[in-house]
C-alpha cells in the first residue's frame, strides 16, 4: 500500500527449474520466482475507471513510419493495457458466478515491468498477478478467493488473449518462493489445479541466468507436441511422463542437496525437450544459450519455453567466470539469480 487509497503490487519473473513443460500434460514441475525483474502495478480510487498506456510498452506515437515498423518487429503489437483489461474482466466474472460481491466504486490501473520480453520468464503473467492483487485488496476480497484459485484467473485473463500456457508460471508468481507442483490429471479434473507445496529457498545452489537481448517468440514452442500428445503418440507421451519424473526427483535431490544429481536433471530435462520439440522449434538462438553453459561444464535448461536458461555451474565462481567469458563471446548476457521468498500473508494462507 501507498498514499491513502493507493494499492501496490509486485509480481516477479519466474524460471521452471525441473519438469517443464509437464505442467500442461498432466505432470510436475519444480519453479521459483527470481526477484532479478519484476511487473509492478498501481491502483488508485478514481472516479472513471482508467487503463492507463505505459508510456514505452503502449507506445502510439513514433516519429517516422519505419519507426512504427522497427518498433513493432522488435516490440510485437502488445503492450500490457490488454492484460490489465483481460483481469478486470476475469475478476468480475469470477466474483460474480461466485457469489462474492463487489462494492461500486472506480479505480485507474496503471503498470511497469522490466522484466525482458520473450525470454521465458512470464512478463505477461507477472503483469496480470500484480494487477489481480490489487483488485484483491481494493474491493477486500482476499479472503474470500482461494489461493489455489488465482493461478488459474491470471491463466484465464491469459486465454482471453490467445496466449497459450500452463498454470507453472502463474503459481509461482502467486506464492513466490520456490514451488513444488503436482498436476495429476485426478487434482486437475476433479478441482481445477493442482497440489501446490512451498519449498525452502535456501535449498536451491548458486544459479545463474542468461538470456538474449533480442529473443525468438516463446509463443509458438507448444503447437505440435500438444497435439501428437493429444493422438497418444508413444515417444510424446512417456517422454513427456520422464519429464515430470524430474521434478519428482529434482525434489528428493534438493532436500539432500544432492546438487550433482540435480545438474544431471537439469540436463536431462532439456535433451527430453529437444528430442520430442526439434531444433526448428526450439530456435538456434536458444539452443545456442544451452550449448555455451555445457561447453564449460555448466547444467542448464530453459527457464520456459526459451529466450533465457537457468545454470548452475557445480565447480563455483571460477566455472561462473568461464561461463561469464563465453557469455560476452556470443552476445548473451549473464545474471546471478535472486529467488524471491515465499510472498503469500495471513490472510492468503487462511484460503489455503
């Protein structure tokens, strides 16, 4: 909170570490929120209800028509004034087919991210989470809207826009920290999400991140293997089953901080990811990122569907300043991660 009437939420970037892309195939993920970029939005009391234009994100005013055109290749068509309306939309809905009253009254949302665009690490979602916070807080209704719940309104908000995804993303950001998900096709059927266990942080070994400046779409990464999953092609469905086992496993490495066999899984994960995905799908670019963290011994996988990697580099800081040298090289750029601890409060953990 800040000013009198004024509400502030944060949400943050987040990295799959084990078992991605297994959450939208009925499988179990391992992710945390790094608290290197975040989305921040404001809510004010106003007497109109205003979305208000990011002056750089929502940008309408260029100085030359090749301006317009560089603008749009670099920066696509969407800025985040979609995603605030898309939540406003969800919220209402939501609170009204449940029964949970709104009190009348206007608001002006307004946003800001630094969280890079298209390297995998959910800049849309992070948006779409602060902005559900703060309709949380302003109409009081926190208490009355499960946790478990609001990663599958941010996903919805999402849907209304045509992007494609899974609830990972979505539930670290809500609970921050580092997240253990189960997406068992019994939970997911039968409530809507799946089981979510909060993690300690300090569990986790030194990471790194690397990511382009000028990424390729994540957007695009699913299509195929969805569908080849859906017809129960053999190779897609037990690779994407020995996925999810990594996060299983991923969980008894961390708690015996087994990091020699987390490394292993890391590596694992990806080479699955390659083989049932391809490299046309994946991007030479991103596959390139992979490449240069393994050339100096470094495990590494996708933080999503692509744009950035997460690594750790077992032999520390004299492996991390390799890997810091071939980073330069190629043009990419290298980050030490900051996880964000576990964010939900009192009245968050009463829902659960």
């Amino acid at each position: 909170m800040e000013g009198e009437g004024v509400i502030k939420h944060k949400a943050y970037a987040r990295a799959g570490l084990l078992g991605n892309p297994s959450d939208v195939y009925y499988g179990n993920t391992i992710s945390f929120s790094l608290a290197n970029f975040s989305a921040t939005v404001i809510l004010h009391p106003s007497n109109d209800l205003l979305i208000q234009p990011h002056p750089v994100h929502d940008f309408v005013r260029f100085t030359s028509l090749p301006q317009l055109v560089n603008r749009l290749n670099n920066e696509g068509y969407y800025g985040g004034v979609r995603l605030l309306m898309a939540i406003c939309k969800v919220f209402h809905n939501y609170c009204k087919e449940n029964a949970i009253t709104l009190i009348e009254k206007n608001f002006t949302l307004s946003y800001d991210t630094n969280i890079p665009r298209q390297t995998g690490l959910s800049g849309s979602s992070a948006i779409v989470c602060a902005a559900l916070n703060c309709l949380l807080d302003f109409y009081d209704v926190r208490h009355l809207i499960k946790v478990e719940v609001r990663p599958g309104l941010v996903l919805a908000a999402e849907n209304e826009l045509g992007i494609v995804a899974g609830l990972q993303d979505r539930v670290a950001q809500v609970y921050g920290g580092l997240v253990y998900m189960d997406f068992s096709e019994e939970n997911m059927d039968k409530v809507g999400h799946g089981v979510y266990e909060p993690l300690d942080v300090n569990l986790l070994p030194p990471l790194h991140l690397i990511y382009a400046e000028n990424p390729s779409d994540s957007g695009k990464v699913h299509s195929q293997v969805r569908q080849r999953w859906l017809n129960g092609e053999e190779f897609i469905v037990s690779s994407m089953k020995e996925v999810a086992n990594l996060a299983k496993e991923g969980r008894k490495a961390l708690e015996k901080k087994d990091y020699s066999k987390l490394a292993a899984l890391m590596n694992r994960n990806f080479d699955l990811r390659r083989s049932m995905f391809g490299d046309a799908a994946l991007g030479d670019l991103n596959i390139k990122m992979v490449e240069v963290a393994r050339k100096v011994g470094a495990a590494s996988k996708f933080t999503g569907s692509g744009g950035a990697v997460v690594v750790y580099c077992p032999h520390g800081d004299s492996q991390v300043k390799l890997l810091q040298e071939e980073c330069n090289q190629a043009g990419f750029l290298l980050q030490p991660i900051e996880v964000v601890p576990f964010c939900l409060n009192d009245t968050d953990l009463k829902t659960l």
